[in-house]
C-alpha cells in the first residue's frame, strides 16, 4: 500500500503535514476512533446489541479490542493502517476514499453502509483492500471477545 | 490453564539452555559446530539428528516459546503470539492471507496435524523437470516411515465430526471417492483447537519431540531472536548476525541486543519466504536469479454451507477426511487440480471468513452452528501460468511474497468452487455460499453453478488463503535451476544446507508436513555423516 502515501499526496496536494496518523504511539487517534466506530456500527448492524445502551458499550468496547489487535501488527502493516486510518479522517480521503460524503460522527449507518458498498465494487484495488482491512479488523476484534459468541451460537473452548 | 503437565516448563526447570526474552539475556557473541536458524519442521528434525551426533547446536528462533500451559484455545491470543503478523501476513497485493507459525515449532505447533507423503507425481515432476534422480518413492520411503514412527503418525480411528464427514457423504453421492487423513496425534482428545497450540501436548508437534530431544542432549535455543543477515565470505558464511524483537516483531532498540553467532555449519529453516528473505538481506550469491522465485502457496478457495443440522464445525478434530479426485482429473501439468478438505471454524477466522456487512452478514453469522465450510488446495507450480511468487524484500528489511494470482490460477479457483458447491448440494445443503464478494447464498445447485459461472473471478474479489508456503529456494541437480543442491546444500555457499519447505521445486500436492519432516531428514543424516562421520537415523 505505498500506493496510500502516493493517493495521499495527490489527495492532499503535498501538503502532507495536514494528515494526522491514524496510529499514535500504536493506539487508534481520535480520528481514527471515529472512523473505526462509525464503520463498525455500519458492519455490525444486526450483529450488535438491539438495545441503544448496550449496542453503545458494545461499540465501547470494541475500541481497545481493535487497540490490541492493532499493537500486534509488524511494524510495516501499522504504518500502512496508520496512514490509511490518517487518510479516511480527512474530508478528501473520506470523500474519494470510502465515498462519504458526511463526517464519520454524523453519518447515518445506510450512508456509512453505502460508503462500503461503493468501496467493495471499486475497479480501484485500493478501495476494495481499504473496505477489506476495515472489515477483518471490524469482525476479528469484535468477535476476539467472550461476550459476543452467544450471537454466534458458540459456546466457547472445552475445559480441560 | 489446563491442570495437564507441560513438558516445556519441566524441561526449562531441568535446566534447558533457553535464552531471550524473558529468558535471560543472549551474549553477544556465541561460537558453536551448527547454528540453526528456525525451530519449525526442518529445524526440529535437523536439531535433534545433529545434537543426537554430539555437535553444539544452536537454534535460533524469531518467535516465542509457548508451551501447553499458555494454549488456552483462544484465538485472540494464538494469533498474535504464535503466527507470521498475526495470522495476517498477505501477499504483496493483498489478495492472499497467509497463515504460517511464527513460535517454538513454527507452523507444526498450530497445524491441523494433517499427514501425507509427497505424491509420487509430484516426486516424479522433480525428478523429470529439476534433475533430481534421487528423489523417489522407493528412495525416500524409509525416510517417511523413519518420520512418521517418530512422530506418531498413524490413521485416526474416531468418526470424523460432522464438518467432515458432510464432504465424505457429498462426495459418495456424487461417485467421489473421500479417505481419512493420518495425523500425528498420540492420546489426542478430539478438542479440534489445533490451531491455536494442543493443549494436551497429544499433537506431536516440533514443539514437544524433537526440539526437547535437542535441548536435553544440550543445545541452546534462542527465542525472540531474529537472524538479521549472514556475514559472507570466501563461499561460506561466516556467522549469523541476529537481533532481538518485540512480540509483533518490531527490533528491540538496544545497542546490547545483537548477538553474532559463528559456526561451522548453518543449516537455515526459517521456512519458505523467510529463509528466502534472509538470503537477500545477506546478498547471497545467486548467479541464476532463482533465490526468491518460485515460490508456492496452495492458493485456497472456499466454499460454506448452511445445513440443517447441527455441524458445530469447531468441535472435533479438524481436517480428518480429504478427496484427491480433482487432482487426478486431468495432468499435473494441465488445468490446475485441487484437493479439497474441511478446515474448523472459530469464531474470530469465521467472521472474517464471512463477507459482506449489515443484515445479511448477521444472518450468516447467526448460522455458525450449522455452517460447513470445504477448502480447495490448489496445486500451484506445474503449469508456466502457475509459477507462483517471488519474495522481495521491503525498505525495513522485512519479507513480503509478491504472488500473482494468474487467470489460470483463476480458472482452477472457479473449477474449485463449482466441484465444493455441488458436493456440498449433495450432502443436503440449504443453502451454499461461495466465498466471494460478489457471491450471495444459493437455494440449488441449478442456481449456484449458474451464479459461479458467472462471476468475476478477479484477486481480491475471490477469498484466496494459503496455509502452505513452500519454495523460493529450491532444489535441482544442475546450478542453473535452483537454489539448493539435491543433497540440501546451498550451490554457492559450501557450509549452508536449507533444510525447510522453501526447498521445494513445486508445491507439494498435499498438505506438506511428512514431505519436510521427511526429505529434511535424509538431508541431515547426509549431512552428519559429512561432518561426524556418524551413521544415525531418526527412527
């Protein structure tokens, strides 16, 4: 994905000292959260809790499960995400990127839904690796948890 | 925790010499007879012939030393502590997940314990295509048997679970003949958490025979350590230059933290990609251009099934039956053959495994108790169109496997997809969605094959895994094509044997264990009568 640092400086007209990592320290940045969350809520739309308080502390608790899956990546694959995260919280790379139009904190899930639709259907090999890095993150932080096998009629390890 | 004993802890406490990590600082400077570099199938069984001759042997291992007591079968802890990037290594354009064994044991720690002999058709391709006379069936069976008689590998006699008796009873619908996979496996309990490390140390693994057998004889393993470059000189290496690194592989910034290791003899089993990749950070001579190439994945396509019973397909032990049909359906080097298993499913690899988003990935997810999921083992390196990928190095030094996936390599995959939904029809499916972005669940086999047919069987749109990395530095009798001479040594460095899966010319054509296991253990007797004169064997 050195084809991200090259959208990166198209997208940003060089300017790059406008794109803040996505990865800090290699913990999700605020923007990254945003994104990370939206993005979730959009894939895991009847898979999360239907009740509003606990499909939030589920979304809650996803952030730091996708934390430790992120701290375990080598160091070539975080700064990748780094830089994909970074570039998704701008308005250019949302718009172009992930073809959103409204801030990930205001958008609707149908819009964030349709985002990842038009992501999965690119010609561009860039949009589909994007949507895919997003989705197996999404999936395998979230279901890394205890709490969510029941949804998945799994009823964990045998004891031995 | 389990309440079992661990063999790993009571050896450390008899006093194994383990360094690293938590284990105790590496000098800076270690002399012995062989530095091994890796821990996996060809370091185990290279450690354990050399150390069994009296030679000091070092093994140097990039991972950790995990044992039964950390096995928890959880796979939020198994990924990132016992694979290559957390079980999320990829090809250079992303369109294939790998999964190899980055611990103590390599991927034999988290393999499915499937066990085959190389094919006698592919032996018979190396011997045509690569000038190697030697590799037979008659020539390499006592080998084999030495390995399988040390690793306990035998039939298994349970009944398959449902995930794979389903391909069995599909297949037999179809005149498709289906056979039990041996497995090595001593009291095994049938948990099917194979993949994330055996809890009951029944899988016999690197981890607790062969790599115990060498340190008990007294040799040295170093864990967390990466071996960083070669130091060349004269045709031969001259040491190995080795670094600490953090769990997810990133160096551990210390100026104490680099030990040189100087032998007599290397014998490099780092596995496929890696081994390639240390050899062109070492700028090894390679007057043909063949270090790198050539290398093979058994790119894997899969199918998933919705039946009405229970499958339940993490439970038992995984990849217990296997049909070889399609591979003998037209020529090892015509249209691509495949052989189909059924791998396990858990919760965090099925999500993933599991496309789409929203409604409709939580109704397949809701499914997961009665989803059977077959796998196609595409049998790369026959065919000009399938001459697999190239290992090239990043700007960090680190390893990535650039792997075009060919419209040939794609036929095969969709030729795949079409032989796994109609079994899985046959075997009573509701429903069969094949793994593809494009792809939805199908009511018929009518429906279905229409649907595949159809679909563009594009990389990245089309799943593709691979859970068997082989070659890039392969084996022939002549200089011009390979890496390795037929007797596992390098053909420029005189004190460098490569005894690992990335010696292979072609990919095996079956899952490669016993081939490792095997063809590495005629190399290291070879290569300890060389340098002891000792006449030894494994078994």
């Amino acid at each position: 994905m050195g084809a991200v640092s090259a959208t990166v400086l198209i997208l940003a007209g060089g300017a790059t000292a406008l794109l803040q990592p996505g990865l800090q320290q290699g913990r999700l940045s605020p923007g990254a959260q945003d994104v990370f969350t939206s993005v979730a809520r959009a894939i895991l739309d009847g898979t999360l809790p239907q009740e509003p308080a606990a499909s939030q502390a589920a979304l809650t608790g996803l952030v730091p499960r996708i934390d430790a899956l992120v701290q375990a990546l080598p160091p070539h694959a975080q700064a990748e995400l780094s830089q994909l995260l970074g570039l998704l919280g701008t308005g250019v790379g949302r718009r172009t990127l992930a073809g959103l139009a409204p801030d990930w904190r205001s958008a609707s899930i149908a819009e964030v839904q349709q985002a990842l639709q038009s992501m999965r259907t690119s010609h561009l090999a860039l949009r589909l690796q994007s949507y895919q890095a997003l989705h197996d993150i999404v999936g395998a932080a979230y279901f890394s948890d205890v709490s969510t096998w029941p949804t998945l009629g799994y009823p964990g390890p045998l004891t031995i | 925790m389990s309440s079992l004993q661990d063999p790993i802890r009571d050896g450390l406490k008899r006093g194994w010499k383990v360094l690293g990590g938590a284990h105790g600082a590496r000098p800076e400077r270690i002399v012995c007879d062989v530095a091994i570099i890796g821990s996996g199938a060809g370091a185990g069984i290279s450690a354990e012939l050399l150390a069994r001759a009296g030679l000091q042997v070092v093994i140097i291992e990039e991972g950790p030393l995990k044992s039964s007591s950390d096995f928890n079968q959880k796979e939020a802890e198994a990924y990132p502590a016992l694979y290559q990037e957390s079980a999320g290594r990829k090809t250079a354009d992303k369109a294939i997940t790998i999964l190899q064994g980055r611990c103590v044991g390599g991927s034999t720690t988290v393999n499915w314990t499937s066990s085959f002999r190389t094919p006698a058709d592919t032996l018979r391709y190396w011997q045509q295509k690569f000038s190697l006379s030697d590799y037979t069936n008659d020539a390499l069976a006592p080998y084999f048997q030495q390995a399988e008689t040390r690793l306990s590998m035998g039939p298994w006699l349970v009944a398959p679970n449902e995930n794979n008796d389903l391909l069995r009873r599909g297949a037999a619908r179809l005149g498709i003949p289906a056979a039990a996979i041996a497995r090595n496996v001593k009291g095994c309990w049938n948990l099917g958490s194979c993949g994330m490390g055996c809890p009951t140390n029944a899988k016999q693994s690197m981890l607790v025979t062969t790599i115990p057998t060498a340190l008990d004889l007294g040799a040295t393993l170093l864990v967390e350590t990466r071996a960083e470059q070669f130091e060349l000189a004269n045709g031969r290496v001259q040491s190995v230059r080795c670094i600490a690194v953090k769990p997810n592989g990133a160096p551990v910034e210390s100026s104490s933290s680099t030990t040189t290791i100087i032998a007599k003899h290397f014998v490099l089993a780092a596995g496929a990609i890696n081994s390639a990749a240390l050899l062109l950070r070492s700028q090894a001579p390679d007057p043909h251009g063949r270090l790198g190439r050539r290398t093979f994945l058994h790119p894997v396509v899969m199918s998933a099934a919705i039946m009405a019973q229970q499958v339940q397909a993490w439970a038992g032990a995984p990849q217990t039956i296997y049909t070889d049909h399609f591979l003998g359906t037209q020529p090892i080097d015509g249209p691509m053959g495949f052989k189909l298993e059924a791998p396990p499913l858990h919760p965090v690899i099925f999500a993933s495994t599991v496309f789409g988003y929203g409604q409709q990935q939580a109704a397949m997810l809701a499914q997961f108790p009665h989803t059977h999921v077959l796998l196609a083992l595409l049998r790369d390196g026959f065919h000009e169109e399938a001459a697999g990928g190239q290992v090239k190095l990043r700007g960090d030094g680190s390893a990535v496997l650039d792997y075009p996936l060919t419209d040939f390599v794609m036929a095969g995959a969709r030729r795949a997809l079409l032989a796994m939904m109609e079994i899985q029809f046959a075997a009573g499916a509701r429903q069969v969605l094949p793994m593809h972005e494009s792809a939805r669940p199908y009511d018929s086999w009518a429906e279905g094959q229409q649907a595949v047919q159809a679909l563009a069987m594009q990389p990245l749109l089309t799943k593709v895994v691979s859970a068997h990395v082989m070659g890039g530095c392969g084996l022939a009798g002549t200089q011009a094509q390979g890496v390795t001479r037929p007797d596992g040594v390098h053909w420029q460095l005189d004190n460098l044997s490569i005894h690992d899966g990335s010696i292979f010319p072609t990919s095996i054509g079956a899952n490669p264990q016993l081939s490792i296991y095997g063809i590495v253990n005629r190399l290291t007797q070879g290569l300890v009568k060389r340098l002891t004169g000792q006449d030894l064997t494994l078994a």
